[in-house]
C-alpha cells in the first residue's frame, strides 16, 4: 500500500519544499544588496591593427 501513496505524493512533497525554500528567503534570509556598477566605462587602448582587417603584433613580428 505505501508503495502506492509515495509516489502519488511525491508532486506534493517536492511543492512544499520548493514553498518552503521561498517563504525562508523572503523572510528568513538577510536581503541582498546589489553590487554597484561602474559609473563610467573604462577606457583602454585598442589593440595594435585592431579594426584594421589584420592581425595584431605576434612575437614574430618585429617593428624597426
């Protein structure tokens, strides 16, 4: 007989546990605060030949 109810139970079980799991982390857990973004862009060079169709300096290439 249990071997019937278990598995015709299971659904349920499993909703409860994921209600549970939210009602602990709106009113249990301490809330987030979200991490701040940047207030500007960084500005960084553009790689040597970038945009320019080719490729960038390699260790066999040597500039003079």
């Amino acid at each position: 007989m249990y071997a019937l109810i278990i598995p015709a139970l299971l659904p349920f079980i499993l909703l409860g546990t994921v209600m549970g799991l939210a009602w602990w982390e709106d009113h249990v857990l301490p809330p987030v605060q979200p991490a701040k973004a940047p207030t500007e862009a960084a500005e960084w060079p553009a790689p040597h030949g970038a945009g320019l169709g080719g490729p960038g300096p390699t260790a066999l290439h040597v500039s003079r």
